[in-house]
C-alpha cells in the first residue's frame, strides 16, 4: 500500500519512494518467473543491467551516507523504502542494500582502516563484489553469540583461524568474509571474540558445499554454505575493529539490522496481501460467486490489514528512535519487533497461500517460496 | 507507560499529559477499593470533588473546544490524555468525558439549536446533569444501526415515540436521553430515522429497570436500563438536526468514538501490564525464584508489550488521519481498530490474570472486572 | 450431545445416562433464573427438594460406591454423567457430588477410621452437611503445594493450628473442614504436611469473611472463605491418614478430581455451544438473514464442535486409562487435559457470548457468569 | 508414540502394528537421506526391494480385503497401521497403500467390471503398476467439485474426452488415470460426471508437464502434473460404474481416504514430536543448559503431546463409527477432523522447525519438506 496520506514526509521523499515502488513493480518482480526457471548465477548478467538503472536514477545504495556514494537516508527513511524493495526477493540485492553486504558495508564505515576501505569497502560499494559474514557454528547456538568454537590464534603476525561455521549465507561467489573468532579465550565472554577479513582465496578457507534446503543447493548470493576454517591465515591488520570487540561491534549492527529485515518482511507481507485480494476478487467459487464473497475470506483480508499496518508503525517508530536517541535508548522497541513482525508475516502467508488454493503451492507465485523459508 | 521518548509533543503538552497521569493514579485510583464496596451513586460526592480538583488544574472537559469550556485538544492529543485516564474505570467520568456523554456533547455542539445548547448542553459541560443515549434494540441487532422498530409519529407538533430499547448505559439517574427513533418509514433505509432529545421526566419514559450484569444491577452512571417509550411525547423542537438524518450524525460520531473507546482499552491494557509486572517480580514461587524468573511469564510480558505499543501507534495514527483528512478518508483505519484493539486487551487481561492467580478473581484489582466487561 | 451411536455403552447405562440429561434440563436448568436473582443460601430448600427426587430416581452420589450408598460407577462412567450434571452450575450439587465434598467423600473413604467416617462421612454422603477443603494460602503459590506456612503443632494429644488461608471454598455454611498444615517441619518437602479435620465450630476457627469476587461474596456453597487459625485445637484422633502423607494423599485425589473437572467443563462447554445454535438459527441480522447464515458463525459452530469432540474423547480416555491402570500409570494424560480442556471452554464461552452480542453479557443467560469464573 | 495401554486391540494386532513401526523406522527412515539427493523415480529400485519384504512380512496392502490379498484390515485398525506408516513421506508407497493407488483400488474393487478389474485392479494390487485421478481444474475450484469443465461425448462406443485437468498427483509413471469429466451435462449437477479409466498410453493424453513446487518438478509417484485431453477417445466399457454417479462414488471415498489422510497427518506430527523431543534434550544453549531446560520448549511439548493425542481419538473414533454405521452417519465428524487435525499439523510442525534452529530448514531432517507440503 502507497499511502497517500503520509504528508509528513517530504513532497520530495514521496515522489522517491513513488518512483522506487514503480521500478520494483515495473523492472524487477517481472524476473521472478524467470529466477524460479533458472539459478541465481544465471541471472546475474541480468540483474546488473537492473542494477545499473537503479544507479542512474540515483537510487544505488539508499542505506548508506552520501560521501559513499549512497542516498544518505535516515533509517526510517530507508525503512519506507525497504518495504517497497521487499515486494520482490530481488528487490534488495538490485539496489546494492542486501544482506550480508549491507551489514558488512556499515561495519566497514564504522571500524574499517583506510586501506581495508579501499580493498574490501569501495569495490562493495560498488557491486563489483560480494562478501559474507561468518559467525553460526553447527556446534553452538545461534541465540547465543558468545558461545563461539572457532578461534583465532596470532603468531608472527598473522591470525590463524581454526573452526567449523555454517549458514554462511552467500559465501558462494563472495570476495571476502568476516569472519567471528575467538581471539582473547581468556577474558569476560562478552570480550572473547574479534572480526576478522578473510578473503575467500585464502588457503584454508574451505567451502565445504552449499547446504541443501527444500532439496536445492542454491547458488551464489541465493545459498547458504558450511565453511571449514582450517589454519587459515591472514595479516593482522584484517583485524576490523579492536580485538575482543566482535560482540560489541555486532550488537550495534543490530538495531538497524532488524529494521532492515523487518521492513523486508512487511514488504512480503503486503505483497502477499496484495496477492491475496487479486485472487479473492478473481477466483469464482460457483458460477455466481467470487471467493472474496465469503465471509472467512473477508476476515482475513481485515485482520491481515489490521496487523500489516500495525507492525509497520511499529517498525518505523523503531527505526526513529534508533534515528534520535541511538540503539541503545531503543533496545526495548528492537527487542520487540522481530518476533512480532515475525509472527505477522507467517499469518499472512498462510492466509494468502490458503486463498490461492492449489496454484499458492506452486511456483506460479512467490507465496510457497517465502512460506518455506519463514523460519531461516 | 508514559514514553520520555514523545519528543514530537510539544513541551507544554507532555507536561500536561504527566501532570494527567499523577492525577489519575493519586486521586483516582486509590478510590477504586471503595468503588468495589460500596455503589455507583454512593460515591457521587466524593467523585465531585475530584472533578473540582479537575477543574482547578485546567483539565476538564479534554475533549471539547476552548469555546465551549474544554481543553481544545485535537482527537490525536487527546488520545494520549484518554489513554491515561483509561487507567482506572474512573478516569473519564472525574474530567467529564465519559460516555455517552462526550458523544451526546458532540452532537449537541454540532446539531444543537441555542435552545437546545442552553438546556441541554450546557448543564451537561458543566458536570451538573448526565444524559443517555437510547439506540440499542432488543429485537434489533446492534450490528446492523438501520433496524429500528422504535417509532416517533409527529401530531401537533409533537412527536409520540413508541417502542422498547436496551442496554441504554446511564439511564438511571441521567437528565435526558437523545433517542434514534423511526420518524419517516418510507425513506430509503439510511433516511428513516431521527435523533429526538427526551428528557427522562416526560410521561411515558418508563425505565422498566437495570439490566442485571454479574448477578448486580449496577446504578447511575455504571448501569445500562431497559427502557420503554410508551406514547412518549415531546414537541417538536427536541428534534435534534434535521429529520432523517439521524444514521448520518451517528456515523460521523463514530471515528472519534471509536478512537475515545481505544485508547480508554490502551489504557486499561497498560494498567493490567502494569499490575502483571509488579505481580511477577514480587511473587515467590519457590523460596528462592519469582514468578518472573518463568519464561512462560517473560513471553507473556514481551508479547504483551509489542501489542499494546503497536495498538497504540494503530489508534494514534487513526486519530491523526482523523484530525487531517476527516472521518470519511479516515474509514479503513477506523474499522481495523477495533477488532485489533479488542482482541488485544482480551489477551493481555487474560495473562494478567493467569499472573495473578487466585488473586486474580477477587475485588483486590481491577482486572476480574475489566474481563467481565470484555463484551460490552 | 447424547450421542446415539455410544453403543460401547451397556443399553442400561445409555438409558441412566439419558434419565440424568432429562432431569438436568427438566428440573435443574429452570432454577437457573431464580439463583441469579437471589443467594445460593436462599436456594437451599428448592435444592433439597431436588436432591430428594434424585435419591428416589437412585441417582445420588453417582461418583460413590455402591457400599457407601452411591452409583458405584467407574470414573469413565462417571465422566458421561458429569458431563450432564455440568450443563448447569447447579448439577453436581443436586446430585451431592459437587467440589470439595466429592473429593472429602473419598479421602474420608479411603483413609478415614471408623470414627471419622460415622462422624464425617456419613452426614456428608447422607447430604445433611457440607464440608470444605483449606490448603490454599495468601502467601504461597497454590502452584507449588510442597510450600505451606500453616502449622499444626502437636501437644497434650491435641493439633494446635496457626496460620491463614485463603480461596477456602464453601467454608460458609460448612460442618468442618480438611485443613492441610505442617506437622512435621523437619521432614522433607512432601513429608511436611498432614491433613486434620477440624469442624468449623472450634474455637479458633476464624471465618473472616467471604472473598469479594465479581462485587458479590456470595454465600454458602457458592463462596469462596478467607479463614485464620488461631490457636485452634482439635484432638489428634482428627488426623487424617498418616501424618505427614498429606502430600501424597492429595496427589492421588488429583487424577479423579480433574476428570471431575474436566467433564464437567466439558459440560459447560455443550451448554454454550447449544445456547450459541440456539442463537444463531433465531436471531435476525437483517430481515432476511439470520446469525447462522454468516460464515463467522458457522466457522465457530464447526470449530467449537470439533474442540469439544476431540476435549472429550480426551478426557474419557484418560478416566478409562486410570480406571484401568491407575493414577501414576496416567499421569501424563492427568497433566495433559487441564490445561487443553481449560484453553478450549474460554474458546467456546467466548464465541457463545459474541453470538448473544448484548444479551451475551446480561444474567439472561449463565454465560457471563461462567466467563467470569474462568481463572478461579 | 507406541502405547502400551491399547489394550482393547487384540495382541495379535498390537503385535502386527508393532513389527510395522520396527519395519518403518529400521527399513524406511534410513532411505530418506538417499531420496533427498536423488529423485523419486531413481530410487524405485531400492523401493522394490523394500516391497517385497512387506509382502514377505504379510503386510502388504493393510487396506485392502483378504479376498484381494490383502491384510483385511477394518478402518479403524488402518488407521493405527497408517500412523506409523506416516512416519515417513515413503511408508505408504512401500506398503502399497499410497494416495492416489488406494483410493483408485477401492472404486475398482467396489465398481470395476471383472474385465477392468483383470486389466486395472490387479497388476494395481500386485505393484506392477501405478495410476492416478484425474479430478482438479485449473479454471474451476477443487473446493467445488460439482463444477467441471472436461467434457466427455459418446460416439460410436466410445468417450471423447476433451478439457485441462491439473494437480492429477502421481501422473507422471501412471499406466492408467481415472478421469471426471461431464457426460450428462442435462443433469442435475450431482448427476453430470463419470469416471472412465483412461490408460496414460492413449492417444489425446498429453502430460503437459509437471508444476513446479518449490523450485522442483518432482518425478514418479512425487510430481503433480497438468494433463491436457485433447479428443482423447476410449471405450465405452472403460466407463467405471454407472454414468453419472461419479460425484456419488468420489462422496463414498471421501469418509475412509480422510482418515487415511489424517492418520498419515498424525504419523508426521509424531515424527515431527519425536525429533523436537530429540533435539531439545541434546541441543546445549549454554555450557551447562540445554534447550529442554527452557519453559518455553516444554510448553511446546506439552500442548503438542495434547494435541496430538486428541486428534488421534478424534480420527480413530471416526474412522470406528464409518466402520460401524457407515460414511453418511459420520459425515459430522468426517467433516470436523480434516480442519482440526491440518491445524495441528501446522503449528506441531512449526515448532519443532524451530526447536531445531537453522537446522530445521535444511534438509538434514525431513520438517521442511513437510512443512513446505501443508497446504497441498
């Protein structure tokens, strides 16, 4: 939904995320056919030539400042956008604001050196490469980040990494890594740990395959690899950041992080409204009727609205927080939106896929797609 | 939850939400133990005084215009304010602005005639009679405003109402009731029915009781009476508005009343988090841990919190269009809230209860009641 | 439901079991008005007058051995009649197998002395008194019923009891009580406790007055009793059982009692469903249309249906499961269906009440009423 | 869940349903790693060799009567088998009891001509062949299976059948369909449709294809196709019962193939519950915790375990009453447990997925698959 109604955002602004909102329609959800019939290797000669529209209608990169080459959007105002993006799972990737990439782009601004920008930032920057960060271990838990196996242990110089990660997602075809481990085992748990770049040439860095799920590999950005960390060695000066400071670092990336995500879901989740409303005024159930008759039908459409509109507010005041008052006077409000917005998206996809009937399960749409991936 | 963060208020302003807030948890909500036992009427004299006090700090009437004696609040600032007086069942009624008569005041300032204003408006701003308002049918769905089988026939410039309506709140004791009567049967369905101001005096205004509620019949402002009109007759000045227009002034009545009733639901919704927070971290389970060391609590207190903020931005972004665009543009917003807000204080009173345990059930807090309420 | 095709069912016990349906409806439901207008303690004598009838049809104490004067049914039998005593809040009691006597019935069985049994449960089973249960306290979680602060000192052949309890239901109008205390405080956790009969007459036995619940305290059965022992005595051939086994003769109370529980939820839950049909095939929602052409309702209808077939067989299989294998070999299903059972009469109860709309909510019906005494 | 307390089943046949989920578990179970990095059609061979030890074993076709080789089962009885069966996405096709086969089978068995049952029916039962209904539309809803648009015209002695079908599961491999289509399109609408056996060799059976689900197209018995008939002519003898009674004849399936369903449903929630259980007591969140120790995860437990468990009762106490009174006299709860026992599935499978983090979406276990398959 274009809402009209937000005159409180510029005159300018609007016409933004109007044009934003056209191209994603326009240029980018007509390639989900062809992404579904092919890989996402294949279609990246395709993609770039998306990619290179967006960058002359001055839309590259709308997440980061202006003196990177970005649209020096405030968060909330990058969240406006980012639900238009999420419309298309490609969305993101055509505008250069996709995760990992993203995430690595701030934490590079943030605590890269001069020459770590110029090797790993600008050509990032740029979408001549892609990176990936690497932090889930099979062994420990995702929802405890301070429980990390992988260590990194300095000698002569360099930093040699030892370890087992997976979900390392878009490793395939990535320049370089960041990478999680543990450099300082002897201190506080919250201290343990340091980022280090690791390009993927690096020897011993082992990309062990990509991990099946719902029986396909994936490819390139749209895949998630186990990598095998085995003396893989690199300079010091990969260090990104201070040692011991990983969780931190990785702490503050969150705030943001979420709204990005959050945004994307709700841009899925109206994507699917919108679905959901076609095919309910379509879709004949008798001769005489249309699904959108029913009164099951009608209740989902409502409460689907209702909680649609209420997490996005939610999201965006969030986000403007983060904007005033930084991540840490916001942590209650962030805490809050994943699972929620969470729990609102696997509600409107079950309702629309239900509405779709038998077609919801193919790959006709884009619904059994995002069904199957709500819990990664 | 009085946000330090709502920096897009004006400083005046949150200084009157705060000083809002004290009143109503220091003179209002200790007031609530004796409410519980003893009558509605029994406390009249002592909740006067506290409208005194009300009217000392400049806080009576919120709702109203500056011309006519109120605050002058805009729908959206005044939501803030009726969040907070929501507190406790008391709130409204102390700033007089409880309904019905804050819709009953409404109507009278926008359709009144200045006879009207100064017999019936008047008295009711001024806090020195209450009024009713006489829809509610029982053989008519509340659901469906068109169906009315109450009857007003005019002869000799009277008119003679007939028929039983129910449910009307605040009968008992109230100075006059503004009824939806049928006054042109060959209208088209939308055009039947006018608004007639009866002073509950008149013969043939026979309130035939309280209706029983949890085995109590309540009094004055806390009862809802069945009424019959049983040649009923009043002249045909007491017209209120123009004949057959009386779903028209019903409807446009119904965006600000709706965002009243929300944000009096927000208000509740946070007194019961409120109380479930207090009742976790000081209830022993084990001699050693609290109710809050559960995760079933912690979930419950974080889902609890994502729902009532997400409701509140809901409701304070209806009332902001409201205020902007009109009741009218305003109409999908309005009838998403209220299933959305409904719903969420049913969740949030049922864990606040189960918090409580058997405490829970008794007169020691508000919450037993509020459930018993949840259908009304 | 009665269920025509319960042809399991000896043709004997089909006939008992629909005997009990039609006395339920033909002679208990009508009283149903009268109690909502008046106090449990005014009702007695129509009360005995039924309970006389229900003796005579050899009815009485259905959940009793036949040695004792019951039915002597097995607890699964005895779930398809509890399930027709609960269509009415009444039932059980007509029948003398209402909470707590039911369960003070059978601790008085199994482990009272001859003594106890012509002086306790003789009059209890004969209906000529009632009886109550005190365990819970203010001060401890009635969840954990290892941690009790009442104590029972022992001295000159006397228990000497000090302590306060709380939710001591039916106390009002009781012959004596089953009072859970410490005796053996140096014991272990479950070894603590003993349970002492002490007849409400004893000096020491303070009643202080009947918990507010709902604005009313009801009266006799229908309360609910905070009580103060202070100093009382009573001898120590007034223990019950062994000392210090209070704990586990408790537990082994509970899988019968929740069957007790749960069937007669289940009760409340066919009661509701029925008044919810009732409704929706009467009601008009234009002139035209009734409620149970709205597919809302039909979804409740179907929904309700399915919860409450699928809650029963669930609790009669555990009934049978413990009739067969006893308690600790059931103690799985005994956990499983209260909270299942709990969670499905809100879902009904609450769908009832929304299809009564306004009447929903008024004493015309028991629905309110059972709403409210969902957490108790 | 094996429970030992089903002793109102013989021991004979608690020793049968045991030796199959031994079978299950330590000849299927371990296939389902092989089938992920494979296709259907290329584990057919191992398949077979699993069949020939169920023929071995006497378990094949548990279904289906003695006199046509089969167990001879009675509904009820499948149903404890189809449980285990559903153990795994491949237990049914080993017993050869697989959707579509079975149903197919049973309109043979009840309607074939002794020729169609020689030519169809038997190689059917001995595994020598596969088939498939062709029944769902693209242009019509699958919800309303009185609507169909494939025509089939008598000429000659022969149907001409001409129209699209799609979702006819299982085409691809099929030597034979059984095609709906309208032959008496003058009828009442119950009385338009015939079934006519139409081997897949036949001229005008073009297999358009099979849909893509989930970025795969499947194979073998694992596919869905759309099937386009185009003046597709066959035999007036290959007319399955009398014309017109197709919709009648689908009717008589629908009771006993949605216990099938639903008890393959229950055997996935068990698996699902098993691997939740699994993973919860062995997954560390700590050094010192495991996920079990988490309230959370034992909330999931318990309502899954109650869950579960009364949906079972509820479809074995259906599937009882169609073995005793019939599908017609059942068709109250044949209509509830499709909805109940979906429902549990979805949130049972939900959970588990997300007990088991990252790993839950990969195809190291069989949950995603599953869950990816819900709405089918």
């Amino acid at each position: 939904m274009f809402d009209e109604h937000w005159d409180w955002l510029s005159h300018e602004f609007r016409q933004t995320i109007s044009s934003i909102k056209d191209f994603v329609y326009q240029e980018i959800i007509p390639l989900e056919t062809e992404l579904r019939n092919t890989s996402f290797r294949e279609m990246l000669p395709v993609l770039d030539k998306k990619r290179e529209l967006v960058k002359e209608l001055g839309f590259w990169l709308p997440q980061i400042p202006k003196e990177y080459g970005g649209m020096g959007l405030s968060l909330q105002e990058y969240g406006y956008v980012s639900e238009f993006l999420g419309r298309s799972s490609l969305g993101h990737y055509v505008f250069n604001c996709q995760a990992p990439d993203a995430g690595n782009m701030e934490i590079l601004i943030e605590h890269g050196t001069d020459d770590q920008k110029t090797r790993f930032l600008e050509p990032l920057l740029a979408g001549k490469i892609r990176s990936c960060f690497s932090m889930t271990e099979p062994d420990a838990p995702g929802s405890n980040p301070t429980w990390l196996n992988t260590k990194a242990s300095k000698e002569n110089g360099n930093y040699i990494i030892n370890g087992r990660k997976w979900f390392t997602s878009a490793a395939d075809g990535a320049e370089f890594a960041i990478v999680m481990a543990v450099t300082n085992p002897e201190q506080d748990k919250h201290k343990r740990a340091s980022m280090i770049i690791v390009p993927t040439s690096t020897s011993g860095f082992n990309n062990i395959g990509n991990i099946p799920v719902m029986g396909s590999q994936g490819s390139d950005w749209g895949s998630h690899s186990e990598i095998k960390y085995d003396n893989c060695t690199v300079p010091e000066t990969n260090l990104l950041g201070i040692e011991g400071e990983a969780f931190t670092i990785a702490q503050n990336r969150l705030g943001p992080g979420r709204i990005h995500h959050c945004m994307r879901w709700i841009g899925i989740a109206e994507r699917a409204f919108e679905l959901m409303c076609e095919r309910a005024v379509s879709r004949r159930i008798t001769r005489t009727a249309f699904l959108a008759d029913q009164q099951t039908i009608q209740n989902w459409v409502a409460e689907s609205r209702a909680e649609i509109n209420s997490n996005r507010l939610m999201v965006l005041d969030t986000a403007m927080k983060i904007d005033k008052f930084g991540t840490y006077a916001s942590r209650r409000e962030i805490s809050l939106i994943k699972f929620q917005v969470a729990n609102m998206l696997q509600k409107v996809l079950d309702r629309s896929i239900q509405v779709h009937g038998a077609l919801g399960m193919t790959d006709h749409t884009p619904l059994a797609y995002w069904f199957s991936q709500l819990h990664v």
